[in-house]
C-alpha cells in the first residue's frame, strides 16, 4: 500500500465540485484516510509550494491557493502516487485526457482543481504538512 496526498483545489471547492471529486476517488479504488477543509494563509501556501518558490508563477499560486478554502486529502491504494495523479490528469487542463478530473474540472493551468504529489518524498512531506499522525488513523 501507498499514500498519497491531494488537494481540492479553492476552484473546485467554491464551485461545488468536491462531492463529485470524492465519488470519483471512491469509485476509483482509493481509500480515503485524511480529509479535512482549511483555509490557507498565502505563508502556508508557499510552504507547501517552496519546491516552485523561484517560478515565475509562484505568486499566483500562493495567491490562489490562500483565496479560499480547499480540501486536503490522503488517499491510500496500491501505486497510489502514480494512479492519483493519472486520475488528476496533466497540469494544464486543455492538454489532460478526456476522462481525467483535471479535464472535466479545471480551467486554466492555474486554476487546475487538484494537486497530487509526484514522488514519495514529496508526498511523505505534503501529508506531514497537513496532518498530524492521530488525523491519519
Ligand atoms: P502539478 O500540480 O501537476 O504537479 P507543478 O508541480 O508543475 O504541477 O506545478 C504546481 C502548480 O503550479 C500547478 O498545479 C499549477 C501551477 N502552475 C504550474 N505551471 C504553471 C504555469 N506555467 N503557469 C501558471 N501556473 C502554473
Ligand atoms: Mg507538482
């Protein structure tokens, strides 16, 4: 078994999509063992982000990712890291596969829906940035 982490994005969630994006994760064989809503200040989001600090996109991330509330998720299935982010889809929604989440709820490059890791090391730091061991049982 794997971990994963995910995000719903504040474009998915203030648009309503989260429900659909959960039955989806469901659906897909995934058990979900973290979730919860938070409301990132523009410091916590380029803490989770410092990888892309020196981006020229880096502000409108952080930007974005503060505006309003998003839902954090770990997700655990075999291969976990690479099937969620085969699920998500490409970065850029216009480029991800028809079927894909990215594809169906994102807009724009940088208003793509979802955020999965792409590594196990990234992935064991994103979920120790957001949940405490006892929110993962
Ligand atoms: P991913 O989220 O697919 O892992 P990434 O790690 O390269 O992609 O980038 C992190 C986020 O930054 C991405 O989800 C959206 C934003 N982003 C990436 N490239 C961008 C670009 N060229 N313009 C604007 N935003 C971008
Ligand atoms: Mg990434």
């Amino acid at each position: 078994m794997e971990r994963t982490f995910a995000v719903i994005k504040p474009d998915a969630f203030a648009a309503g999509h989260a429900g659909r994006i959960l039955a989806r994760i469901h659906e897909a064989g995934f058990t979900l063992i973290g979730m919860k809503k938070i409301w990132l200040s523009e410091v916590q989001a380029g803490g989770f982000y410092h990888v892309h600090r020196d981006k020229p996109f880096f502000a409108d991330l952080t930007g974005f990712m503060s505006s309003a509330p998003c839902v954090t998720l770990v997700l655990e299935a075999p291969q976990a890291i690479r099937r969620w982010r085969e699920l998500m889809g490409a970065t850029d929604p216009g480029k991800a596969d028809e079927g894909t989440l990215r594809r169906e709820f994102g807009t724009s490059i940088g208003r793509n829906a979802l955020h999965g890791s792409d590594a196990p090391d990234t992935a064991a730091f994103e979920i120790g940035y957001f949940f405490s061991g006892m929110e993962l049982l």
